[in-house]
C-alpha cells in the first residue's frame, strides 16, 4: 500500500538484482498468479501495466481475464507508434475496446527560460488517435521532476499536487472513469438482468 492505492509486482518477489530469464508460458503463469492470487481488498478498478508489443503476456490478458477496456500509451516519434499501434490493432482485434491513447514525454519545457520544445516530435499521439478514431486522453511533458518523485516512492499528485503534471494525470483519470462508466451503463442497458454495482 502507498498513498491508498495497492500495488503488486513481480519486482516485489525477486531480488532486485535477479534477470527474467523466463519464457513465454512461466511470464503468462506469473502474470495468471499475481491477479487471483494476491489479496486484494475493495478494488475500484484494477491497472495492469504492460510491455509494449503484442507478446504472451497481452494475449494472455486479452483471452484469459475480463479487461474492461485498454490505454496505449506511446511517444510522440514514429518508432515508438510503431509499436503502438501494434498494440492497439492486436487489442482491437480480441475485441478488447480502446479507450484511448496517452503520449509521453509529449514536450519539454526548460525549467531556467521556459523554452518549450518538442524533442521526440509533434503529434503522433494526435495523429494515431485520429487514424483509430479513438481519444487522445492526454499529453504528458518531459519533465525532471516526474523522474525524481518517482524514483523517491512520491508520484507527482503527492509532491506537487497543484503541479501541471499532477493535473495532467488527474485529467487523464477523469477521462478513463467517464469512458468506463458508460461502458458499464450500456452494458446494464444490453443486459438489464445483470447488476454492476457503481464505485
């Protein structure tokens, strides 16, 4: 636990030290053990953060456990959105709905002149989402101080809650809560045997 929320890894059970040197099936049998094994208590939504690709372990996810929805989360460069969009089209494909894309270290922003520029390019997020007809959910600046918060237990909602990281984050989260509950709505209009109840 930490700052309310719970968290598990497989980081958490290994020496930090120690390589992965685990094939396909041993990553899918971690990853099967670490959701229904650990004791979670009273959980809204559950975040599982992912490799980029379309390896064993998102296919594992897709075909095997109830995902409400996926983020892709991206650069702004081309070889990133390669990737990206990989993921997005194999998502797509096991009819996992999209809910959106988050572009990363999106600008830079020089702390001393507030000189902004855009280090990895301009757009590709934007572009992607508009080629896939899905939302850019937001756009988050190359910042030091998101590396340094992080590295110290503290994300940026915590030490600088005021921040504009901080409300890029908290705009993101906005924007996931609203698309999740109007899935659920639509769904218990399909379905209106099936109760889900609100969180």
């Amino acid at each position: 636990m930490a700052h309310g929320l719970q968290s598990m890894s497989i980081g958490y059970l290994i020496d930090e030290e120690s390589p992965m040197i685990w094939r396909g099936p041993m990553v899918t049998q971690a990853l099967e053990q670490l959701l229904r094994d650990t004791n979670w208590h009273d959980v809204d939504y559950l975040i599982i953060d992912l490799p980029p690709g379309t390896g064993d372990t998102q296919l594992t996810l897709a075909q095997k456990i109830p995902v409400t929805g996926a983020v892709i989360v991206t650069t702004p460069q081309d070889i990133a959105l390669l990737d990206a969009r990989k993921g997005l089209r194999m998502f797509q494909k096991v009819n996992v709905p999209v809910f959106g894309i988050v572009e990363n270290m999106s600008t830079y922003i020089c702390p001393n002149c507030h000189h902004e520029e855009h280090i990895f390019g301009s757009g590709g997020g934007q572009r992607m989402a508009e080629q896939y007809g899905v939302d850019l959910l937001g756009q988050l600046p190359l910042e030091a101080s998101i590396r340094d918060w992080a590295d110290n237990g503290r994300p940026s909602v915590v030490a600088e809650p005021n921040g504009r990281p901080a409300q890029i984050y908290r705009d993101i989260a906005l924007r996931l809560a609203a698309k999740i509950s109007l899935l659920a709505k639509d769904y218990t209009s399909r379905f209106p045997s099936i109760k889900i109840q609100n969180t």
